[in-house]
C-alpha cells in the first residue's frame, strides 16, 4: 500500500494510519503482505465494484478529508445495495498531492473509521502514490449475496409496479447550493442539501429486503430518468413515472416554489444514490407491509409497460417532453 511526503513516510502511513482500519477485516493481514485472504461463505456469491473520484470533479478541494473519504466509501456501498450484498471489505488507492500532509490522511482516515463502524465493513487493502494533482482516490467494494439472488437491473416485467427509496434530486440541489447558484435558501435548507451532496446514504438494509421482492434494482447515481432508462434497457420494457408522485424534500419543494426549471436537476442531475427498483403485482402487499412494518421510506412513482424508455407524466396523465440524459464524463 510509495506516497506523499511526511515525517513518518509510506510505511509509517500504512502501519499507524491505515492498519487500524483492517481490524474488523483479518483477511487484510494487517497491511503486512502484498494482498488480502478472503474466503466467502458457503452458500453466498461475491459481489465487487469500483468507483473513483478526482478533486474538482466529484468533490470540492477544499473539502473535508473526512468528508471526501466517507463519499468515496459510501457511493460503492450504494452499487452493493442495488445488488442486495451486504458489504464484507474494501480496497482502497489513493494518489495524494503535495498538499495532502499527515495530517490530511489521518483526517481521512478518520472519515473512513466512522463509515466502517456505522456500515460494518474494514480495509482489506490497496495502494497509495504520489501524484502532481489532481487529488484522485479509487475503492473498490467487496459484498456477498445468496448464491442466486443478487439484484439486477433486466428482470423488470410489464405491470412490476416501479418504486424509488428516500427523496429525489436533493444530491444535484445540493451541488447548486454549493456553488451558490441557490442563494434564496435559507442556511437550514442549504446545509440540508449540501449534506445531501456530500454524504450520500448507502440503503443497505433496503437491498438486502429487496431480495426477496424486487425484480429490478439499481442505485440512482446519474439522475432518476437515465438511470430508469437502464433498467429498461436491460430489461426491454418501457415504463411511466409520474412526476407528481416522485418524493422531493421540503428543501427541494421550496426551490421548486419559485423555480419550477429546477426540475430538470432533480430528474438528472444525479448524486442521489437511492435506490429505483421493481415490485412484480403479485408481490406488492407483501412488499408493503414490510416497508410499514420497518419504515423504508420508499414511494410507489410508476409502473413498468411495453416499450424501451421511460415516460414521465404530468398530473394529468399527460407526458411531459424532457432532455434529462443524465450525468454523464463523456
């Protein structure tokens, strides 16, 4: 796991940084050897993802460490949720800049500790360089699921009823009001959707009762509508979302109150990391005694129909033209 310049060096960094995050996970060896040991359970399938993020493009420079690192562990904690895995470990790289000091990795550090503790899961391992900039860090996620019963994105049929987790485009608002493009907000709202941006909330808990209900899940990362649109692409079905009846924040009413363009952010502006997933009928009263029996937070927004792209209707029934591609790096 060679790195930035400290008083301690790279192996210093390792042993009195890092290590104390592997001890929930003896399969890392305590950082000692060159890669982790891991055995899954019998019975179960392992479930790997990997995201990255770069300074200036998915968070601020001027971001908390902790902050930064708690982001980064929980948008992969978000894919496996989508899959329904609980999380076993986690791989994690960093390249610092100059500018990283001991005591911004240890600031870091912390921000992953407090994660591990509240998601249950421990650095297996990974790698940490030196690079000119921009800050670029990247975690790999481990998880198990029943042998059989991950979660995916083509098993929605005609009639599922379609469901979404939480509230919708508050990651999006969150980034305008950083940028202080919402400036009518009042400070509460603000911190509600800036904290939103920086801190998503991986539903674990709801993918893994997801399992034994849902045909179709994924992690709304892009923006409602395009990450929608995957489930029908792989599932070759269309679908109607009604856009009253996607769950919005007070925070996220109030600046639909006086801009009503603002739409456009919250069905494509991406950062959300809920959930969107597939009830087949028969399994809907099942499925919603479990969500009022442990309080989901999930709402009812459309259903799966013919066709290959997703259809957002107006309170009328009428469909609303949109340009909501989603977000996109290339």
């Amino acid at each position: 796991m060679p790195g930035p310049d400290t008083k301690t060096g790279e192996f210093g960094i390792i042993e009195t940084i890092f290590s104390p995050l592997t001890r929930n996970t003896p399969g890392a060896l305590g950082l000692g050897d060159d890669a982790a040991l891991l055995s899954v359970r019998d019975g179960h399938e392992l479930v790997l993802t990997k995201d990255a993020m770069v300074a200036g493009v998915h968070f601020f420079e001027n971001d908390l460490p902790a902050d930064i690192a708690r982001k980064l562990l929980r948008t992969n904690l978000s894919d496996l949720a989508a899959m329904g895995a609980q999380p076993v470990g986690y791989l994690l790289a960093t390249a610092w800049t100059k500018g990283c000091d001991e005591a911004f990795i240890k600031s870091f550090a912390a921000g992953l500790e407090e994660d591990q503790a509240l998601f249950g899961v421990g650095l297996l391992g990974g790698d940490t360089v030196r690079t000119s900039g921009p800050l670029t860090l990247s975690l790999t996620a481990l998880g198990e699921v029943p042998r059989g019963q991950a979660l995916r994105r083509n098993g929605a049929r005609v009639g599922d009823q379609l469901y979404v987790s939480g509230t919708i485009g508050d990651g999006a608002l969150g980034l305008q009001a950083r940028l202080g493009k919402l400036p009518f907000l009042d400070d509460q709202d603000r911190q509600f959707l800036e904290r939103r941006y920086r801190l998503p909330d991986p539903k674990i808990t709801l993918g893994a009762v997801l399992r034994d209900h849902a045909s179709a899940c994924l992690d709304i990362s892009d923006g409602l509508l395009a990450d929608a649109g995957h489930i029908c692409k792989q599932s070759g079905v269309g679908m109607t979302i009604h856009q009253a009846r996607i769950p919005l924040s007070d925070a996220a009413q109030k600046v639909l109150e006086t801009h009503p363009d603002q739409w456009t952010a919250i069905l494509s502006g991406g950062d959300d990391y809920e959930l969107c997933f597939t009830i087949p009928s028969a399994s809907v009263q099942a499925f919603e005694e479990i969500n009022h029996k442990l309080g989901l937070h999930v709402t009812l927004i459309g259903m799966i129909t013919e066709g290959e792209a997703p259809v957002l209707l107006d309170s009328d029934g009428q469909r609303i033209e949109h340009n909501c591609a989603g977000w996109t790096h290339f």
